[in-house]
C-alpha cells in the first residue's frame, strides 16, 4: 500500500456510511463508526442549545442594567447554559464521537466489547436530552447548573426532578461508555499492540472511562437524594431539620470535579496525536504523557472541596484539599512540557489541527495556571463567585476542550466522511475562534479580579464593568462565527469535498491504514503490530519504497 | 469483495459467539470484566449514600441510636441470613452450569429466586411496621416521646430521627429495587437454562448474574449492622 | 467447600447480632463493621471466586473501588471531623 497521495477510484466502494441505506439502518445500527456520528449529531445540536443560552447571557450584560430579561429569567439562563454545556455537549462530546469512532480502529479491534450497550448510551443520551429540552421549554431549572441545596431541595419552585431525572439518564450514557471504552481496551488490543505501543489518545480515554465509571454514580445518588428530599421533606440536606447543605456540596463536586477532567483529559489525547503528526516526531516522553493521564484521573478524585473553601468547611480540610489541589497541576503541566518539547525541532506544518492544537496548549496552560491562583486559600477567597472562576474554567473547557475536540474533528475528518475540509477555510476558521475566544474571556479575568459577581443580571452599582463586558460579547459574536464556519463546510464537504485518500496526513496509527471512510468492520483481517507507535521517522524516510513493518491488510 | 459477515463452520456450533470477538474466550473475559466494572459503578452508587450515614451517624449518634432501636433486629438478622442462603444457592447454580446439572441449575435458580422474594417480604412488614408507627419520613412523621438508649430520661430529636428513617428508607429502598432488579435477572437466567442454552463451555450469564447478585447481598451484609444495630444495649 | 463458607457466614451473622446487645461502647461500631467486613470478604473472594481469579485485573477492580469508596467518605470526614477543632 503505497503511502502517496493516491487518487481513489471514481466509483465508491462499499464503506459503514453506504453499506445499508435508510433510517432505521442507522438508529438500529451496532457499529460504532455510525454510533459516533448519531452522537455527533445530537451533540452539536445541545452545543448550539447552549450557545444561543450564552449569547442571551452576554447581550444582557452589554449594559449594567437588567434590561433585556428578568432576574428569574437571567437565573435560567446560565442554569441551562451550564447543564447543557457540561452534560450535553461537552462529557459526552470527545469520547462519544472520537473516541467511539476511533478507539476500536487505534486498537486493531473489529468493534468495541459491547456494541449493543453502545447503542444504549447512544439512546440514553438522548432520552435525557429530550427530558432536558423539555424541562427548559416549560420552565426550565434556575439553581444554576450546580443546583446547590437547600434552594435547589426547598425554595426553587423551578423543574428540578425533571432536569435532574435527565441528567441522570445521561449520566448512566456515560458510564456505560466509560465501562465500553476499558473492556475493550483491555480486552480487544490486537495482537502486538501492547500497552506502551498504544496512541496515547488510547491512554486518555482509558483514564477518562476510570472517571466516568467511578464518579458519575455519585452524582447520580445525589440527584436521588435531592429529588427524595424535594419530595417529602427529608431534611438530609435541610439546615431547620438538621441537615447539612455542605454534604450536599460534597457529594456533588466528589463527581463535578473530576467531571472537569472527564472533559479536559479526551481533549489531551487528540492534542497528543496532532501535535505528534504535525511535527512529524515521536512524541516526547510517552511514558510519561500516558501515566500522568492516569495521575491526572486519580488525583483528580482528592481535590473536590477546592469549590466549597468559602462555603464554610473546615479551615483544616481546606488546608489539605488547597495542598492535594497544586498537587493535580503536576501531571497537567508535565503533559505541557511533552508537548513543547516534542514540537522541539519538529518539522511544523501549519494545517487547521495543528492551529487548534495550539489555540489548546496557549489557552489551556492560561486555565490551568489560574486555577492555580484558585487553589491558594487567600486569593481564593478575594475571586471565588465572580469573573475570575468564570474565566479560568472558560479558558479549560472552551479554549482547551473545545479547541481540542475541533482540532480532532479536523484531523480526523477525512476518515470520517471520506472527504478533505476546505484547508484555507478551516484556518481562517481556526483563527476566527482564537480571536474570538481570546477577546470574550480575557476581559472576565480582569472583570473578576475587579470584582464583579457572577451569575449576576444587573451590574448597575458597577457601570466602569460595561468597557470590558461589552468586550466580551464583541468577542462573543466572534466566537460563534468561528464556530460557525467549520458547521457550514463540514456539511459543503460532504457533497462537494474532496475525496480523501486512506492517510492524506500521513500520520502514524492503526486507524490511518484502513479506507477513507473504514468499511464495516474496519479491519479485513486482524493485524498484527510489530512497530512501535509514532513511528513518524519509519512514514518520512526517504525509502518509501523498502519493506515496511507496517503491512496491514485493508479492507477494499 | 468479500461479505465479512458470512458465518465459519464452527460459529454455527457456538451462535453465543459474537462476530467483533475473535474467541469464546475472549467474550467470555470481557463480559466477565464488563459486570465488575458495573459492581465497582454500583459501589460508589451505594458509597453516597453510606457518607451521607457516616456524616450523621457521627452528628446525631444518641438520636439515630434510639431510631436504630425502633427497627426490628430479629427481621433484619433473619433477611441477612435468607440472603447468606440464597447466595449459597447461586454459587451452586454456578457449579451446576459448569458441571451440566441442568436440574440442578433450575432447582438453584428457582431457589434463589424464591429466596429473594422471601427477603422482600420480610422487607414488606418491616416497611408496613414503619408505616404504621408513623416512622415514615414526610408530612405524618413523628417520633415523640422516645427515650435514648442508655439515657431513660433523655428523648431523641425527632428531626434527627427523620434523618435516620430517611436515609434508612432510600437505603433500603435501593437495595429492594436492586433485589426486584436481580429477581428480573435470574427470571431470565432461569428461562435460558429451561431451554437448555448453558453448557460447561458456555454459562457466562450464569456467572455474571451470580456476580450480581453476591454484591446485592454484600451490600445488605453491611447495610445490617449499621441500620439494625446501631445500639441496641438496653 | 462452599457449604463450609455459608456456614461460617450465618455464624457470624450471629455473632454479631448477639454483640450487639452486649455493652462494649465504642467497640460495639467497630466489631460490627469488622464482622460485616469479614462476611462480606468471604462472600467475594470464595462466592464471587476472586481469590481463584485467573486475571489480576478482577483483583485490581475490585482494590479500586474500595480505594475510591473509602477516598469518598475518608477525605469528606477531614472536613467534619475538623470542623469544630479551634
């Protein structure tokens, strides 16, 4: 198989897009290729759902006063920018779409251990969806995504049971896609692929299936408990019945915190593979970058009281969880120094991916430093509820995790669909975001450090915020522009795209060496890995034409 | 091109054998480690619930005590010890599979089976005990009037005791809905081995429902003493 | 094999149903949660056939959510046990 740019042949050959036509061909579907691209569907439909929440949010606060909605309403709206961001866009979004696509392929692997329980996910995802989207349509949830007790258990008159049933049902989406995602990676490597020749895309997913089997549950009761305590006047949670509010907030963030890495670690896997392919270079310290993924999803399990410092905890507790807090940067911040050190003499190229992947290292170091400055008590004190925090999990999720997934969708896509993106659009695109981006959220760092509240409608008492606030939303426009654009000639490059040959990057991975788009079952006969991974000086020697370790059967 | 799907000689002898696994074995191992990864979930799943215990139980000891003290022991020792047997019922049916006693098999499922059923019974006069009592959290709870254990002239804080029925109600609760879960469980493993589908070289359901339902029963091993007897000392 | 198990559970089962009658203060919490922790390791290792395990990973599974349950309620009691110190 000759590594070249090859023209394909004009008549399609049979792949999982055109293998069976028609609907129930796809909601009845087991394989996995289509089970991402249902996800990625209905994923992309809840972003921009909770993108058109962010832009009311933002056109309220271009002037200090509560002009545009109402306090009630204002509450709604970043309650469900919140839950649908976090549970409907941004857990699922990597591992449901890449990682189900991919990781069977990047393994050798037919499938993944449990199709049919992948199609489950798929359809609880959904049906907690729905019960989402109609819980916002008659009234929605105003506690804000946290849903915090006792408002959340004893004040709110708002749909809390519904919106909590459906992030439930999400939940169980989610950890079933975590226990897919380890059976079958310890299970269904080919043989050969043993654990150190893995793509560490493949090591990110595994730590983040850990997070998802083990902290998802936990949320999971707590939602129980708090739609039990909403019901009949429990009083776990009620301070008048002697309940604590606080144990609330620990049951809660015991999984929202190691939520943020369920979110943040996929997106360090894709990095890892483009910044390795567009540098055309092993990446530097493998062993490394795998186990701080690991670390990362342990560590992450010990700092959960970092968001309760101000809400009354021990002083003491506090002291060890700011402690165990700096401690959970360590594994982040090795990944970065890989990285960097890894684009070290590299041979760059600068196609959409890779920009993405830089947007993430710039952006995500940001994030990842100012939650730093969150972890010490004393500063923590000064910015807890206002802008900063706002900033700093902003920069995380949208300038890492996004960055990251769209920089994934890229570098991937011709595999995916058969068909190259339009490359000067996809970098205009790429910049677009980074602009926009970087003009919406830098000015919250300082809004914050001000010290202007968050989750507040009316800033009035502090009219010198409106400068930056308008800056913001400015921003804010940019930014849905820029993601926008790679919507619009995804869908053009369908139809009118390129067809893309098998490996139009020539990158390294099992997935590379099967067709564009991969047939059913991806492999026609099980391979057999003999080389190591990032093999990138073996795919650019000048000797193209030598024996190379990496004959793979692919299905034609 | 070849039709990948076409069926080899010896899939047609074992149609358990899924297509994406290359060998028996390598389904039965994944499934295997797939229903201990879903134990692990459950574990947290129950964990909350049992830190939301250990916070109050610490708070509000004397009160959960004369609570626990309200709680019938000798239904609950019994419940332990119908789960200890049914669980011994399972790890037979177990060997039965492997060893190809398919009336064995049956008697045991059955047997555990009815064995559940005997456990949410005994579950059911407890919580109509309860219910009668006015012990039930909500609008009619009250707890008047009782003496702590040790302390004769001391009386609990019927706020605190509502806390103690709660999270008894919800744990329980749960662990009864997990039950009525594994009933439906074995109903089926129970309808496969009477079509004679479990062999020695293929019984994982058996195994991974067995897996199942020790952990229900490990669950209640420890929801037993810290519920019944929290302190019972006259 | 299995028998002998099931035996030694219902005794304990009750051993620690009689303790808890007998007046032993603090000890009382500690010997039911050990007797608890006993049955219920016996239950998984002979009943659950963890300690004839072919795979190390069943073990490591298990270790794992043990280590995540008591991380649970070990590091949310740091902040009770010390709430009232000072």
């Amino acid at each position: 198989m000759s590594m070249d740019i090859a023209i394909p042949q004009p008549v399609e050959r049979e792949n999982y897009l055109n293998k069976k036509y028609g609907v129930w061909s796809w909601l009845l579907t087991t394989d996995h290729k289509r089970i991402a691209l249902l996800y990625l569907l209905s994923i992309t439909f809840f972003f921009f759902i909770g993108g058109f929440f962010a832009l009311l949010i933002r056109l309220e606060l271009l002037t200090p006063a509560g002009d545009l909605v109402q306090a009630d309403t204002y509450n709604k709206l970043f309650t469900m920018h919140g839950m649908v961001m976090v549970f409907f866009f941004l857990i699922p979004s990597i591992p449901a779409v890449l990682g189900n696509f991919l990781v069977p392929m990047m393994i050798g692997a037919k499938d993944l251990a449990f199709p049919r329980v992948n199609l489950l996910s798929w359809y609880l995802y959904v049906i907690g969806g729905v019960l989402m989207l109609h819980c916002m349509l008659t009234g929605g949830v105003d506690t804000g995504w946290t849903f915090y007790a006792p408002y959340s258990t004893n004040f709110t008159n708002t749909k809390i049971v519904e919106a909590g049933l459906a992030i439930f049902i999400a939940g169980f989406s989610s950890i079933l896609t975590g226990l897919n995602f380890v059976v079958t990676i310890h299970r269904m490597r080919a043989p050969g692929m043993t654990w150190s020749r893995l793509p560490l895309f493949i090591w990110a997913h595994y730590a983040t299936s850990i997070i998802q089997l083990l902290g998802t549950p936990v949320v999971a009761v707590t939602i129980v408990l708090v739609a039990a305590e909403r019901a009949l006047h429990l009083g776990i949670f009620d301070p008048k019945l002697g309940g604590d509010p606080l144990l609330f907030q620990h049951l809660f963030w015991f999984y929202s915190h190691p939520a943020v890495y369920i979110m943040i670690l996929p997106s360090m896997g894709v990095v890892t593979e483009i910044i390795a392919c567009f540098s055309r270079k092993r990446i530097f310290g493998y062993s490394f970058i795998a186990f701080s993924s690991i670390a990362i999803a342990v560590f992450g399990f010990l700092v959960w009281a970092h968001h309760m410092f101000v809400a009354g905890m021990s002083v003491y507790a506090a002291l060890v969880f700011s402690l165990l807090s700096y401690a959970v940067a360590v594994p982040s911040a090795i990944k970065v120094f890989n990285w960097t050190a890894t684009l070290y003499k590299g041979s760059i190229h600068y196609d959409a991916p890779m920009l993405y992947a830089f947007g993430f290292l710039g952006l995500f170091t940001i994030g990842g430093l100012t939650g730093l400055f969150l972890s010490a008590l004393g500063i923590n004190v000064h910015v807890t509820d206002t802008y900063f925090v706002v900033a700093h999990f902003h920069y995380i999720m949208v300038g890492g995790a996004v960055m990251g997934y769209l920089g994934g969708m890229h570098f991937w896509w011709p595999k995916i669909s058969g068909r190259l993106y339009p490359e000067g659009w996809a970098r205009l695109a790429a910049l677009i975001v980074f602009i926009g981006f970087n003009l919406t959220f830098f000015p919250q760092f300082l809004l914050g450090y001000m010290g202007m509240p968050r989750r507040y409608y009316d800033y009035s008492h502090m009219p010198e915020f409106q400068v930056l606030n308008v800056l913001s939303t400015a921003g804010a426009t940019v930014l849905g522009v820029g993601y926008l654009l790679p919507m619009v000639y995804f869908l053009w490059s369908m139809r009118y795209g390129k067809p893309a040959p098998d490996n139009p990057w020539n990158a390294a991975g099992l997935e590379w060496m099967t067709a564009s788009p991969p047939t059913t079952f991806n492999f026609e006969e099980e391979p057999v890995v003999t080389w190591e991974a990032y093999n990138y000086e073996e795919l650019d020697s000048p000797d193209k034409d030598a024996p190379r370790s990496q004959e793979v059967p692919v299905a034609r | 091109m070849p039709d990948s799907t076409a069926v080899l000689p010896q899939e047609e002898q074992r149609p358990e054998l899924l297509h994406h696994f290359s060998d028996a074995e390598q389904q039965r191992d994944a499934s295997s480690l797939g229903m201990w990864l879903f134990l692990a979930t459950e574990v947290m799943f129950f964990g909350g619930l049992f830190c939301a215990y250990l916070v109050y139980r610490r708070w509000y000891f004397a009160d959960f005590g004369a609570a626990s003290k309200s709680i019938d022991a000798t239904l609950g020792a019994t419940n332990t010890a119908v789960l200890i047997c049914s669980s011994l019922t399972v790890v037979l049916a177990v060997w039965a599979a492997q060893t190809a006693r398919r009336t064995l098999l049956l008697l045991m499922l059955a047997i555990t089976m009815l064995l559940g059923c005997a456990f949410l019974g005994i579950k059911a006069v407890e919580y109509k005990d309860k219910f009668e009592e006015h012990h039930v959290p909500g609008a009619s709870f009250s707890f008047e009037h009782v003496p702590i254990p040790g302390h004769p002239d001391q009386y609990a804080n019927p706020r605190h005791a509502q806390i103690f029925f709660s999270l008894y109600f919800v744990m329980t609760g749960l662990h009864a809905l997990h039950m009525i879960i594994g009933l439906g469980i074995f109903s089926w493993l129970l309808s496969m081995a009477w079509k004679g589908r479990f062999t020695p070289e293929y019984h994982t359901p058996v195994e991974i429902g067995g897996l199942y339902w020790h952990f229900v029963d490990i669950v209640w091993i420890y929801l037993f003493p810290l519920l019944y007897l929290i302190d019972r000392h006259p | 094999m299995y028998f002998g198990i099931w035996a030694a559970l219902l005794i304990f089962t009750f051993v620690t149903y009689k303790a808890a009658f007998i007046e032993l203060g603090r000890f009382n919490a500690a010997v039911a949660l050990g007797i608890a922790t006993l049955k219920a390791t016996l239950v998984a290792l002979f009943f659950m056939h963890v300690w004839h395990a072919g795979e190390k990973l069943t073990k490591v599974v298990v270790i794992s959510a043990l280590f995540f349950l008591l991380l649970l309620l070990g590091l949310t009691m740091t902040d009770y046990a010390t709430r009232l110190w000072s």
